[in-house]
C-alpha cells in the first residue's frame, strides 16, 4: 500500500515513539525500585529525563509529578497533530479536546460544590492544555473556546448557560455530546473497517458500560440513564437496554455472555469479574492491546498516530502511579493492579 507523500512526517514520528516506549526491562527496574529517586534514575536517556530530571535531587509533590508528565503528554500530542495531515488531526484533536473536558467537568464540579478557586487551582494537573489563558470560576468559557473541534463550542457554550444550577446533568451532557460529536466524526470520516474505528468502538463501549454500573450503583432511574448513553451501533444499544432493564447486571452478563462475539463478548464478560474500578483497568487493557495492533501491520494513518498516542497516555498514566506509588509508599502488590501496559510483557 503506497500512503500519499503528506502522512510521512506523522509515520517517522511515530515510529520514533514506538522504539521509545519503556520496555519491560525500564518497567520492572521502576516497579521494584526502593524509593522514588532511584525509580526515577531509570529514566534517564529517555525522553521522560528532559521534564523528570528536575526531581532527581530533590522529593517532588504527587502533583507536580502529575502536572510534568501531563506537560509530557501535551508535548507528545501536539507533535503528532502538527506532523498529522488535516484528515489525521481531527480524530487527534479529540483527544486533546477529551482532556480539557475532564477539565471542565472538575471546573463546573468545584464550583457548584464552592471549593474556593484557590484550593481547586492548587490541584488542578492538566492546565498546559489551557495555553496561556488564565482560568477563573467567571471564566469557564475559557476552556471551551480552547476545543480543537470547533463544531462543540457552540453546543457546550449554550448547555452551560442553560443548566448552570443543575450541575450533575449538566456535566452528564457536556460528556454525551463530546462522545455523540466524535461517534459522528469518526463514522463520517473513516467509517468503520479501521482499526481506529476499532479503538474507538472500545473506548466509547467502556464509557457506556461504565456509566451504566456507576449512575445504576447510585440509584438513578433508567429513563434519566438512558439520556446519556451513547451506543456505537444497535447491537450495543440492545446491550445497553440489557443493562438497564436488569436488577442484577453481573448474574446477566454471566449469562449472556455467549450471546456476543468479539469486542462485546470480551467487554461483557469482565463485569462479573471485577469491581467497578477494577473494570475499567481491565477495559483500559483491552484498548491498549488494540492500539498496539496498529504496529503489526501498516495501517493508515490516522490509525496509526491514534493508536500511538492512546498507547503514549497509558504509559505516561503507568508511570505517574509508579512514581507516586514511590513518593506514598504504596506497595508494589497494590501498584501492579493499576497499571494498564505491563500487559505486553
């Protein structure tokens, strides 16, 4: 397959990235290593050195590690968008636009619950993907206006406005409409034979299924549940239905496990298995073993920058818990259960 002479900046950078992610040896000497200074020393001759070798003399906070390797991640992103032909970058963007989302939604959370904005600021980790704009409760457009799918801007603009004093819904429809926009952008973009489309199928079965357990654990009705899923096609819609309909979700995904195939037998019989957050750790593996897929092969690009930088947030996410774990003295039998990439080795 001969790819136009425009993605080949976007394939050599990536291609770069895949040999500089931290192998099982760098994962293990991290895992196991007796305090954080040590943990950290493996990093050095990576690129993580260039933004972590500050620390190596002296103890960071557990936030200022996490606002380094979000730094990290911004970087990474940014480098694959601008490297990205125009029909790369929209599904990259996206994923920029996911984090200042989350951000939002702890924004509108804080606010509503009057967390003063001084103490909320203190503990916000993700604020490189606000540029230089300056962040204030009166200001919460600020961070929508950022969105790289400018398609959303308007949408949030008006929800916010409209549901101000109804923080929950609001904040359940800010996440519903990132995901319809992208479901739609992806469909009419690529369609569906791309291994892109695959991860993404996965990645927005994980948010409904995960939305389902959570909102159903806190006693919401099905009806108001039902506002907020977003199904990739009428299979997982009728899977959903399930869910709902359901008082007792892991008896039936025991059972009608045998009903699925493929991604949705997979996701399915998980949720017997695991406890909530336990699941979506088992989910996020799933996605990971899917976007390391686009290495096998030679797919296109979007595919492969897409898969990259999903594989790059699990990684940059396995090492902020590795050397938090350091600083906190978690033990190492607690830190395995949360990391995500170990499984490739």
């Amino acid at each position: 397959m001969i790819l136009p002479k425009n993605y080949g900046p976007v394939l050599a950078k990536v291609r770069v990235g895949k040999g500089k992610l931290l192998d099982k040896q760098k994962y293990n000497a991290i895992l196991y290593a007796e305090n954080f200074h040590i943990a950290i020393s493996y990093l050095n001759n990576t690129d993580y050195w260039n933004y972590l070798s500050k620390f190596s003399q002296k103890e960071p906070t557990t936030l200022e590690i996490e606002r380094t390797l979000f730094e990290y991640y911004y970087d990474e992103l940014n480098k694959c968008i601008k490297y990205s032909p125009e029909e790369g970058k929209i599904f990259l963007n996206l994923l920029h636009d996911h984090e200042l989302i989350s951000m939002l939604a702890d924004l509108l959370s804080s606010k509503y619950y009057r967390v003063e904005f001084k103490s909320f600021h203190e503990i916000l980790t993700r604020e490189i993907f606000l540029g230089k704009k300056k962040l204030s409760y009166e200001k919460t457009e600020v961070i929508v206006d950022l969105l790289q799918e400018k398609s959303l801007v308007p949408k949030l603009k008006q929800l916010i406005l409209e549901n101000e004093n109804d923080i929950n819904h609001l904040i359940l429809q800010i996440k519903y409409i990132f995901w319809k926009t992208f479901l739609e952008l992806i469909k009419e973009k690529i369609g569906r034979q791309t291994i892109l489309t695959e991860i993404f199928r996965m990645q927005l079965l994980k948010e409904n299924i995960m939305l389902i357990l959570r909102l159903k654990s806190m006693g919401a009705p099905n009806y108001l549940i039902k506002q907020y899923i977003t199904p990739f096609s009428i299979i997982e819609k009728k899977i959903f239905e399930k869910l709902l309909s359901t008082t007792d979700i892991k008896t039936f995904a025991t059972s009608a496990v045998e009903e699925y195939q493929g991604i949705l037998k997979e996701f399915i019989e998980k949720i017997p298995n695991f406890e909530t957050d336990e699941l979506e750790i088992e989910y996020n593996k799933t996605i990971a073993r899917k976007a390391y897929e686009v290495f096998l092969a030679y797919p296109f690009q979007p595919d492969i920058a897409y898969g990259y930088i999903i594989l790059k947030r699990y990684e940059i996410e396995d090492l902020m818990n590795m050397l938090k774990a350091k600083l906190l003295n978690i033990s190492i039998e607690n830190l395995k259960k949360v990391l995500i990439l170990p499984i490739f080795f």
